[in-house]
C-alpha cells in the first residue's frame, strides 16, 4: 500500500503529459541536456589545466613596459 504500482507512473505520466504538452517537455528536456554537456565539458577542461600544470588564468602575470604621456 505504501509503494507506487507502474499504474500509478503511468497516470502521473499521463497527467504530466496532458499539463504541460509534448512539445514544452521536450525543449525541457533538451535544455537539461544541452546544460549537463556543458557541465561536463568545463569539468573536463579545468581537470586538463590541472593536470598539464597550467596556471590558472587569475595567477598570470603579464610583463609590460610603462610610458608617460607627453
């Protein structure tokens, strides 16, 4: 009694479908993905500086040469 059947899924599944339409859940859907590749792909590339001893971009310092204006 306290778990829910596969019949009780589908009826939310039904109800959720009829509420909000295929069309929202599927730009939903492909918004969540699009959103979890990038995630992985900056996790990806911060694990690459770490690794290839890179400095991070924030630590840099830039060697330059100051004039006055006259």
């Amino acid at each position: 009694m306290g778990s829910l059947s596969i019949w009780h899924w589908l009826i939310v599944l039904v109800v959720v479908l009829l509420v909000f339409g295929t069309k929202k859940l599927r730009n939903l859907g492909s918004d969540l993905g699009g959103a979890v590749k990038g995630f992985k792909e900056g996790m990806k590339e911060g694990t690459s500086e770490q690794v290839a001893g890179d400095t991070p971009a924030k630590t840099r310092t830039i060697d330059v040469e100051a004039k006055e204006k006259t």
